[in-house]
C-alpha cells in the first residue's frame, strides 16, 4: 500500500518546490497516537440484482497495546536539502502509540446492478471516514476495493531545538490522509465470512512542518451470523502491520439493515 504515500507526498513535494528559506526549527524526537486502518467490507450475502441496502454498524475493537518504533521510516518534509537528499534528515527517536479499546460507527450504502456492486460509506474511528467501493457480488462470494479519506484525530508530543533552545511540545489535532484497500467474502445461508485490509499514512504537521511517516495497514478477519432480515452479529481478529513490526486484536459488532 505504498502508493497512499506517494499520493500525500506528492503534493508535499511540490509545495516544497514552490517556497524558500529554511526551515530553522529541529525536531529530536516525535510520538502520536495512531489508529488502525478502518475496516470496509460488502453485503455479506448475495444481494438481488438491482436493488440497494442501508446498513448501520457499531463495532468494538481491541489491540493489544504497542508502541511502534517507526524512527528508520519518519522524515521531515518541507526542505529542499531534505527532499532531495539520498540520506534524509531522520529523527533521534520516533513513536506510533497503537493499541487499546476502540469504537466505531458506520453507515453503508450499496447498490447492486448485475453482478457489479457500487456504493460507498461513512464512519468514524478516532475521527471520521467516508469511502467509495466497486466489487462483484455472486451467489455465494463477493470481492471489491475501495478509496476514501481518513480524518484521523492524533496526541503528538516532541522535542524541538528552536533558537538554540530545546524544549518538548505537545499538540493534538485532526489529520486528513487517503486510506484504501480490498475486501473479499464468502457467504453460505446466514453465516458470512470476511476479510478486509485496508492501509493509510497519516499525515501529521508539527511546527508548521509536515512529517512523512510510515503507512500502517489491517487486516480483519471476521465470522458473522444475520439472525434476520434485519440483524447480523460478527467476530473476528485483527492484524495491524506498520514499519516492520506486526500487532493484533479481536473485534465485535452488530449490524443493522434497512
């Protein structure tokens, strides 16, 4: 999922491109919370052709707490020197904080045409989400992607050098980033399973300067039951992947459908 970077850093680069000066503040050592990538999936059953869904869902989340050394794959964006340097300037230490208890909200609109499956969603998760989704949806399977945007709420806490003094900073804020990714499911009666990975970089600003840090991607695998027309339970565990280290979870949730 590399390419969620390349996209938040593109714009990065030419608005480096476009300023002047320098950039005389220096940051030692960096920390922010983080969150796992939102979880996007389909209808979980065959749908009929031509026809839509409203689904509401509400889900809890638990990742075993970690903080992720994500130092070798953080940077500071905004300097020429920086920018176009092979070895660019790298913090002493920096930190994802991961992990915890965790909601989420979401609402969910698919239409089906065919076997061809178009809609979209919106969610919060430590701040809010809203995607588009193209996939296929079968009699007993269904697949698709899906892009969107990830307003990710984040505590940030620094060491910076300023005017030769240093000094530790603290700031919390929302930071907007492209998260996208791929599901698949396959479904028999009323009992569904899912897997869904989704991956974005978040896009934090500290002292006006933008940082580039590593993009953190989830996988959930989850088992689900629709009781009805209506309700469905699920189950599941989860696997977050970020700056070479791996970290786990369990989820559960309900559904609602109109």
């Amino acid at each position: 999922m590399e390419f969620l970077r390349i996209a938040n850093f593109s714009f990065l680069a030419f608005a480096a491109l476009m300023t002047t000066g320098c950039i005389t503040t220096t940051i030692r050592n960096f920390s922010m919370t983080a969150s796992e990538a939102p979880e996007v999936h389909g209808a979980n059953t065959e749908q009929e052709p031509f026809s839509a869904l409203w689904r509401f869902s509400g889900k809890v989340h638990y990742n075993f707490q970690e903080d992720v050394d994500i130092t070798d794959d953080t940077y500071k964006d905004g300097s020429l020197e920086d920018l176009f340097s092979e070895d660019r300037v790298k913090f002493e230490h920096a930190t994802y904080r991961m992990g915890g208890v965790d909601f989420s909200g979401k609402i969910d609109f698919l239409y089906k045409v065919g076997w061809f499956m178009c809609g979209g969603g919106l969610g919060y998760k430590d701040g809010a989400f809203l995607h588009t989704t193209l996939g296929a949806n079968f009699s007993h399977f269904e697949l698709g992607a899906f892009l969107g945007v990830y307003n990710q709420y984040s505590e940030m806490s620094y060491e910076i050098e300023k005017d030769d003094e240093t000094d530790w900073g603290y700031d919390s804020d929302f930071n907007a980033s492209l998260f996208g990714g791929g599901y698949a499911g396959f479904y028999l009666e009323k009992l569904f399973f899912n897997l869904s990975v989704s991956a974005y970089a978040p896009n934090p600003k500290v002292e006006n300067i933008r940082l580039d840090v590593p993009t953190i991607t989830t996988g959930y695998l989850t088992a689900g039951y629709r009781i009805n027309r209506w309700v469905e339970f699920s189950v599941g565990g989860i696997v977050t992947y970020s700056s070479d280290e791996f970290n786990g979870g369990v989820t559960s949730g309900v559904s609602l459908y109109l």
